[in-house]
C-alpha cells in the first residue's frame, strides 16, 4: 500500500483544503516553519495523495506533528 500508484498522484482540492484549514488552526509551536504562509501555501500545492492521506490520518488520530519543508 505505501508504494500504491495513486499515492503519488497530486492530492485533490478537498484533501489540500482540509489540510490547509487544520494547519492554519494549530498553535503556532506546532506549526514550527508553518508559519511561513509561502512556504505553507508552496507545500500545500505540492502535497501528494499519499502526503495528504498520511498528514490526514495523523490529524484524525491526535498526531499534530509539525511537518518538514523541504523542496522536493
């Protein structure tokens, strides 16, 4: 399942926009580089099925980890 084709396809509008809507509500010492709104917004462009499904998933379960910004 972690090498599944559709987990590199880009994420949709709906998962880009949850996302985006969760993080901008985090406090700021998760957000960590979040804080950043061009570099937040470039990530959420980037954001993958996969990406999305895993920050997703963490987000429902209680996991609100800062992620890393790293050009890719």
């Amino acid at each position: 399942m972690r090498r599944a084709k559709w987990r590199k396809e880009p994420a949709t509008a709906s998962q880009k926009s949850l996302v985006e809507s969760r993080w901008n509500k985090a406090p700021k010492y998760v957000q960590g580089e979040m804080r950043d709104d061009a570099a937040r917004t470039l990530r959420i462009e980037r954001l993958t099925k996969g990406e999305a499904a895993n920050i997703i998933a963490r987000i429902k379960h209680g996991a609100m980890v800062p992620i890393p910004f790293d050009e890719q």
